[in-house]
C-alpha cells in the first residue's frame, strides 16, 4: 500500500537532479525534523487542508515503502486516529511511483481520494 508525501515541484525536480529527496514538510528538512512527514490515503487532504492552506502548486508523491532505501515508522500523533508514516532517511526518486497534482475541490478544500 503507497504512503503520500506532500511536496512543492522545485524540490521535488531538486531532489530528481540530486538523487535524494530531504524535504520533510513545508519549510523543514529531514535534518531539522529527524525524519520525513508522509501520510496514508486517509490522512493525505487533513494534512493538506491544516498545514498547506495557503499554498498552491502543489503535487503528492506516491511512495511505494517497499521501495525506500530509508526506514518507514507508523506513529502516534496527538487527537489522529491513524498513525502517520514517517521515513527516518531520504526518499530516494525509484520509490516514487508516481507524482499527482494536489487540487482543491470546488469548496476551496484540498481533496484527495485514492
């Protein structure tokens, strides 16, 4: 089953070229954070809607876990019902098996069904 990562274009084309991917969240690296912020299906427009808001242009790396070359950890987070994937390591570009645009529904919500 994939796990998601939310992602602006420039870094992820940054992260092609460079051969890692270490971008953990909007305005956080892997080596600010510990570790990358990915979600399940489920959890991929909450994520979106509450810490993305205001930005636009973004797409949503499908990420095969079985492909990552860095370890994934389901953890807790406070009032979530679902732990999130974190990947303790860079995404390396051949587990990502496919980029999609983050659109908002006709609400202005981001939505995302997988």
């Amino acid at each position: 089953m994939p796990i998601y990562h939310i992602a602006f274009p420039a870094d992820w084309d940054a992260a092609k070229s460079a051969g890692s991917y270490t971008f953990s969240s909007k305005g956080r690296t892997l080596a600010e954070e510990g570790f990358i912020h990915a979600s399940q299906a489920s959890q991929v427009a909450w994520v979106a809607n509450r810490f993305y808001s205001e930005d636009d242009g973004l797409i949503l790396l499908v990420i095969d876990p079985d492909r990552l070359v860095s370890k994934v950890r389901y953890e807790p987070a406070p009032g979530v019902d679902l732990p999130f994937p974190h990947i303790y390591g860079p995404i390396n570009p051949d587990a990502v098996t496919g980029v999609l645009p983050l659109e908002r529904g006709p609400d202005g919500k981001f939505q995302f069904a997988a």
